[in-house]
C-alpha cells in the first residue's frame, strides 16, 4: 500500500510506502490462503488413498489370475501325462466315471477303482520324500498309497472303450477334476492307516468310494484329454 504526498512548495507529487503497512496481509486474506491449503492437502490426501486402493485390488486381481493360470497348466499337463498311465496300466473297457457330453464340459459321474488316482503335493511346510516313480512335485498315486503329509491337488477319473477289437485299438478320456472331488476332500487327515505295515511306511488306506451326486451338479473337469491308443 503506498501513500500519495504533495509537496507544497515545489508542487510535485509523489508516492511514498506506507510505512508498517506495507506487504502486510490483510487477516482475512490469511484465514482464505490457510483454507486453500487444508483443502488442497485433504483432495491430495484422498487421491493418493484412491490410487493406492486400486493399486492394491490390481495386484490382488493380477495373483489371482498367475495362480489360476499355473493351476490350469498343471492341470493340462496331468490330464496329458494322465493318458499315458492309462496305456501302461491297460485296464479293462468301463465308462463309468465320466459324463463326456461334447468333451467341451466334462464331468465326473464316479469314482470306480482301477479308474481313477490322485496328484498329490507335500503339505505346506512338510518335508515329505518322493513316492517311488515320482520324478517331481505333482505327483500321481493310487488313491490307497497317498503318502502322509500330501494333499490332493487333482483327482484324475478316467474311462477306457474297444474301438477296435481286431487291431487292439482303444478309446481312453481322462478328465482332471478339483480336489474337492475326492472323498476325503483333498486334505490328509494325518492319522494312521489301519494295517500295521501301512502305518509304518506311511500310507493312507483306501477311501470310500461313495455315489457321486447328481451329473448337473457334478464337479466339472478342469482339463480333459481323450486319444485312441494301442494296449501292447
């Protein structure tokens, strides 16, 4: 703020600053220019609570879609390598386990010993050894010979047909299946298995096998496979 002073005698005008009052704010000015903060620091302090929100549910969503898809590659590759312990086990023509359809929904009817297994992985922080003929984690067993400290991962059902009687061709399809699809759910129970020789090596008995529910209400494949093979 400047003064105006007239000098009256020379009859010059001129401009002086108006001594304490100079670049002094006004208090009202004050009060406006301390809203403008408080409001800018709560809009910056909301975007980044914003950002930081979606930032979070983007990396959640992003691991959930890493794990279905390994879950889903290990899926394929046992319904793959399921194919092949069908044509070394060569067992006998029975459809019984699979609702085939269009082999685009595969789901399982039930489970028929001789027809079906389980890929098992060890359970968190458990130090379990391989089964015999298990080169690596998954592993494929028996339902009656899961080793202690697994859990189910995969339940893989299987069914066999002659398509060719004369040239010993036949028709395999295998469907993997989630491990809620076994009887005992897909956890190991951590007791003993009833025989003695069982308990000391390890191994689970055999479980239940009950009737499956019904088929529009039965556990969908998560990988299927089907080929026509040779029993040698």
């Amino acid at each position: 703020m400047k003064r105006v002073i007239r000098n009256a005698e020379s009859g010059m005008t001129s401009w002086k600053a108006a001594g304490a009052d100079a670049g002094r704010v006004p208090s009202w000015g004050r009060d406006r220019q301390a809203g403008f903060t408080l409001i800018e620091t709560l809009i910056g302090a909301f975007i980044f609570s914003v950002l930081g929100l979606v930032l979070v549910q983007f990396v959640a969503v992003n691991a959930a879609l890493l794990t279905a898809s390994a879950r889903q590659r290990d899926a394929d590759a046992q319904a793959t390598g399921g194919i092949n312990r069908i044509v070394a086990l060569k067992p006998a023509d029975d459809t019984q386990s699979l609702d085939w359809g269009d082999g685009k929904t595969v789901r399982l009817r039930t489970l028929v010993a001789g027809y079906y297994d389980y890929v098992v992985v060890p359970h968190p922080g458990e130090k379990t050894e391989l089964p015999q003929g298990c080169n690596g984690w998954p592993c494929a067993v028996p339902p009656d010979r899961q080793p202690q400290g697994t859990d189910i991962l995969f339940v893989r059902a299987w069914t066999v047909s002659t398509a060719d009687a004369l040239r010993n061709i036949h028709q395999v399809r295998i469907g993997v299946f989630p491990s809620a699809a076994a009887p005992s759910g897909g956890k190991l129970g951590g007791g003993k298995s009833g025989a003695a020789e069982d308990a000391e090596v390890g191994i689970q008995p055999a479980p239940v096998i009950g009737p499956m529910p019904p088929t529009l209400d039965a556990p969908e494949a998560i990988a299927a496979r089907e080929g026509f093979v040779t029993f040698r």
